[in-house]
C-alpha cells in the first residue's frame, strides 16, 4: 500500500509539474502576443505611386501602399505607422535586425527567406522593364541582348529570382543608392540603360523632368509585390501570421489595392509640381 500511495502521490506531483508549464508557456506565448500594441512598416522610399517620403512629414512614408496598411491596421485592430528609415537598402537591413515590423512590398527571393516571412496572396504586380536613351535604344527580345552593355540599377533591388541569378552570372550592372541618381547617370549616358519597375520609374522620370527616356517593350520580368514580416519582430507570432494572412485575403477579395492607385498617382503629381 505504501508503494502504491507513493506511486499515486508521484503520478499527481508530476501532473501538476506538467499543468504549471503548460501553463506558464501558454502565458509567455499570450503575454508575446498582447505586448503588440503596435506595429512598424516601411519599404522603398523611392517607389511612387506605392511608397514615397512625406513632404510634409519627413519620417512618414505615403502611397498606395501605406493606405493599404492603414486598411490592414482597421482589419487587426492594432496601429500601423509606415515609417521612413533610409534606401531601400537599409530597410532590407532593418529588417533583418528586427528594428521593423513589415515591409510594405517586396519580390520574393530565397535569400530574403532568411530573414522575413511572406504572406501569400501577393497584393499587387509590377513589371520590371529596361530603360534606355532616345540616342541609343535598346530593342530587348530576350536577356542575352543585354550581355556586353553596362547596366544600372539600385543598390539590393531584385527582378525576380531567375533574372537576378542570370544577371550576377552574365550582365555588368552597376548598383546606386537611389532611382534618382540612376536615372540622372542614364541621361547622362554614363550607362547603356537601367532596369527598374515600370510605374516608379515613370513617376520619377516625370519628378525630374527628365526627357528622351525610352522603356523597351518586352519586359525584364514581371513579379508579384508581397507583405513581409520580420523573423526578430517580436510581433511575429503563429496568431499574428493567422490574422494578417486573413486580413490580406479579405483585402485582396475586396481588390482594395486597386482602389488606391489612381489617388496616389493623382497625389505625386501634385506634390512633385509644389
């Protein structure tokens, strides 16, 4: 009888051992979760009409994409501020070191799964094309018609996993710290052309009035614009994943980025004219 109270009395121990850590985890995960009160996005800051630098408020971002954001912000019911923090590089490095929550549109790459988290569906596309000069036009078929010319870019951009891997195998691209210094070298004819998306790439040509710029018509690629979310964020939980992935289906169902394009297209140009 003493050994089968003893058993008995071990058994209950070991029990309640297992309930309190289950417990104590469980708290720990719900008190991770309810510390979100908040949550902290950025992008490139060169990227009109889906992302650009407040002229009024410098270390905000605006655009199509930032009130995509605010829409995410009223589906969670936590705060969303689209911050400014630097070139579109030093948002990939804030990123990796969990100073940022989420990146409001990114191309997904292999390398950035090392360091980010995906939400699926993307919420937008975009074409990448080759811009050349009115003096010297490229006629792009196919990438090898790129092979020996010297190219532009900007610094951590990507194409598309199969054109970036081409490109650092065959192509001489030089990369800069923003789209306006490589637009500002290619009419200067300081390269043969540049590649960069289609709609912030017309919008920054205009900004500049810059003329005698020419888009090839086949394009370099054409990608899929994502949400992204930090891997040292401490607002990266498996709940947190759940209820932007269904925030961002809700929102893409609804087509809410369609909606956004056109005003924001209707407010740089205003702004790049005052």
């Amino acid at each position: 009888m003493v050994a089968d109270d003893g058993y008995q009395v071990g058994y209950v121990v070991r029990v309640l051992a297992a309930c309190i850590l289950v417990g104590v985890l469980g708290w720990g995960n719900s008190a991770r979760a309810d510390t979100c009160k908040k949550l902290i996005a950025t992008g490139n800051p060169e990227y009109a009409p889906y992302l650009w630098r407040d002229t009024q408020e410098p270390s905000k971002l605006i655009g199509a994409n930032s009130d995509l954001m605010q829409l995410l912000a009223q589906e969670l019911g936590i705060p969303i501020e689209v911050r400014y923090v630097g070139t579109w590089a030093r948002v990939q490095e804030e990123a990796k070191i969990g100073r940022i929550d989420l990146i409001a549109g990114a191309f997904f790459t292999q390398a950035r799964l090392d360091y980010m988290d995906y939400f699926h569906p993307p919420f937008q596309g975009t074409r990448s094309v080759v811009w050349s000069t009115a003096a010297k036009p490229i006629t792009l078929k196919a990438w090898d018609d790129l092979r020996g010319l010297h190219g532009l870019t900007v610094i951590n951009n990507s194409f598309g996993e199969a054109f970036d891997q081409y490109a650092k195998a065959n192509l001489k691209i030089t990369t800069v710290p923003t789209l306006e210094q490589a637009i500002q070298m290619l009419a200067l004819a300081r390269a043969d052309y540049m590649i960069y998306e289609e709609a912030p790439g017309l919008a920054y040509v205009a900004k500049l009035n810059i003329s005698g710029l020419k888009i090839a018509a086949t394009e370099v690629s054409s990608e899929a614009l994502f949400l992204t979310f930090s891997h040292k964020s401490p607002c990266n939980t498996p709940e947190m994943r759940g209820r932007i992935t269904k925030a961002v289906l809700k929102l893409n169902k609804e087509k809410a980025m369609e909606k956004l394009i056109e005003p924001n297209i209707q407010l740089w140009r205003k702004q790049s004219k005052s």
